[in-house]
C-alpha cells in the first residue's frame, strides 16, 4: 500500500505489518478497538507530518496536546508546541523541494514508530549550517505517544550527517 500527503511521497507499508493488521482483523477478540486505535493513530501522525511541511500552526495545534512534551528537539527550540512550531517554520526556511518518506510507519498501544527519509534542496540556514544550494538526505527516527487522538509526546534522532558534508568544501584528490 502507498499513501499520499499532498506532495509528500509516503512509502510502502511493510509486509510484517500488514500480515500483523491481518491477523488482528480475522481475530475478532484480538482486533477490536486496538488495530482500529492504531490505524486511527497512524492517521494522525501522517496529518502532524502535513501540517509540519506546510507550517500549518492551527493544524498543528489541533493534532498537539496542550500538555505535549518534545523529548530530542535541537536547544534553540522550547520543547512544547511552539517549540514545534519554531521547528517547523525553521524546517522549512532551511529546505526547499523536499520528498519525504516514510520508510517505517508502525503503531501499537498509542505509540507510533517513524524511521523516514528526507530529500531536499539545501536553501536556507538549518540548525546553524548555512545554505549549500546542494540536494542533502537527511532521515530520521521518531517515537509519538498518543492519547485521545492527539499527539502528547515526542522522541526522535535525526541523522544530519548529509547536510553536515554538504558543507564540508570539496577536496581535490
């Protein structure tokens, strides 16, 4: 299965995931409210992800829990939802004509698993690395916990390792 964010490419959910989604729903007394939840859970995530790209701050506030905690956030953001919003526009200020994908999308018991690849132009200042005009992947590993079908806390590494050769000058062999 492929999903579309607007102009996100999102990638293919894996086979262990879908025989899991499967077994859950030929199994009535293990189904129910769980594999529901964890689609449910999932569509929000794919939505957080849209309104991040889009710099959407009233999406955003919608998909975030007033109490909502970013565990992980680089230190010139607040580890609240306008931290998140900083983040956001500072992402996009950063980057320009990015395709993301998500490599891994698994939820389970109001948590849901991200590993996700970025690639993107490098046409702003991003994280205090200037601009490189160069195309850079960056990915990413992400846990949220959700409740209530908000997001109420978040964990993530990126690895910017890229974006941090993108800077490095060419050297002559």
């Amino acid at each position: 299965m492929e999903w579309s964010l607007g102009h996100l490419e999102v990638g293919v959910l894996t086979p262990v995931c879908l025989r899991s989604a499967l077994e859950n729903r030929r199994r009535p007394d293990r189904a129910g409210k769980a594999v529901v939840g964890n689609i449910a859970d999932k569509e929000v995530i794919k939505r957080l992800f849209e309104a991040f790209d889009a710099v959407d701050f009233e999406a955003i506030d919608e998909l975030l829990s007033p109490d909502f905690v970013a565990h992980g956030l680089a230190p010139q953001f607040s580890e609240d939802a306008a931290g998140w919003k900083a983040l956001a526009a500072h992402w996009s200020a950063g980057f320009s004509d990015e395709v993301l994908t998500f490599d891994d999308l698994i939820a389970e018991n109001g948590r849901v698993a991200v590993r996700w690849t970025s690639r993107a132009m490098h046409s702003g200042d991003v994280f205090g690395i200037a601009a490189t005009g160069r195309r850079v992947t960056i990915s990413g590993i992400e846990i949220y916990h959700l409740a209530g079908g908000r997001v109420i806390g978040y964990w993530g590494e990126l690895n910017l390792s890229d974006l941090s050769a993108a800077q490095a000058p060419a050297t002559d062999s």
